[in-house]
C-alpha cells in the first residue's frame, strides 16, 4: 500500500490524502469525526418537521454528506487494510 493514497472525492486542482501509515487511533478519530458530523446533521434534520426545499438545494446537501461519508469510508478502508495485513 502506498504511502499516502487520494480521497476518493477529491478536487482536481487540489486533492487530498490519507497518511496510510499514520497511526490506527488517529485513522480511526478521523473517519468518525466525518461520520459522526453527517451523522449529527442528519438526526437535527430528521428532528425537524416540514422541510420545504428546492431540487437543487436538496441535490447540494445530498453531495455535502457524499463527501464527508466517502472519506470516512475511505480512512475506514486504509485501517481494514493495514489490519489485514498484520500477522496474526
């Protein structure tokens, strides 16, 4: 594996990446930040009672919790796979 491996939704101008060595604490605090803050967003949202909105403002909101989820789940996948490879 690679040193440092790119998000998967990543700018094309400026990507970013993932210390694949970093230590397994440190993957693991950052992939839940992500998911926890869509979490949180989500449960406020659900809390609440009509939300009128636009097709367009939805499709933005839907895209913002794309992102954060994606790179959680990209960090939970460098943590799978430097805990594969460890011996048993």
């Amino acid at each position: 594996m690679n040193r440092y491996m790119a998000l998967t939704n990543n700018a094309d101008d400026q990507p970013l990446f993932v210390d694949t060595s970093a230590p397994l604490h440190i993957l693991l605090d950052t992939a839940g930040y992500r998911i926890r803050a869509v979490t949180q967003l989500l449960e406020n949202l659900a809390m609440r009672g009509d939300i009128p909105s636009e097709s367009v403002v939805l499709q933005d909101f839907a895209q913002l919790c794309c992102i954060s989820l994606r790179d959680g789940c990209d960090v939970l996948d460098v943590i799978a796979r430097r805990l594969d490879a460890e011996p048993a």
